[in-house]
C-alpha cells in the first residue's frame, strides 16, 4: 500500500467560492492514475467519514482521466472569512487525504 500524497503529482485544496472547498489530485502516470480509480479508495463514504461531513455536505467525486485528474467538492462548515473560520482560502484542507492508503 502507498500513501496517496506519494502518488499524486499535485495535492490541492483551494476555495470554490465562499461556501465550497475543492481538492484537486493530478497525476502525472495514467498507470498511477488508474491504480487509484480502480482501488476504490476516493467514494463518498471515505470522503465524509474523512472530513466529517454531515449528510448531502459532499457535492461530488469528480473523475477526469484525459487530465489524470480527481477532484472532490464538499459545503464549507463555516463560509470563508467569517468569524471562527480558519482557513480562509481553504489551502490547507487536502491535508486529510495525504495519508490514504491506496492498495
């Protein structure tokens, strides 16, 4: 099993607007990339049980394989800028999925 931060060319998570976060994964290997959709790892139960979101906060798992690329968007708990949020440019959120285990 490997960590998926060592997988992963770029590991991202950046606002999508005031009420969205979005992580970007990109690889830079189509065998990479495939082993990781194949493996199952990124579903919804994974996601919300690793950002403890509650239900219908987890917009999507989107999967782009002529990018190599898998993002996922989820409701931000706290709008970004205001009071008790933070991370306001939401940058620091992938750090949750750098320690997936990918078979």
């Amino acid at each position: 099993m490997d960590r998926l931060v060592d997988l992963a060319q770029i590991l991202r998570s950046k606002n999508s607007g005031p009420f969205l976060i979005t992580l970007d994964i990109l690889f830079s290997d189509s065998q990479v990339y495939e082993r990781v959709v194949k493996s199952g790892m990124l579903n919804e139960k994974a996601i919300t049980e690793l950002y403890h979101l509650k239900k219908g906060m987890l917009c999507g798992i989107y999967f782009f394989p002529t990018a190599l690329g898998i993002k996922i968007t989820y409701h931000r708990s706290i709008s970004s800028g205001t009071c008790g949020d933070s991370d306001v440019y939401g940058a620091q959120q992938h750090a949750p999925l750098m320690e997936l285990l990918i078979p």
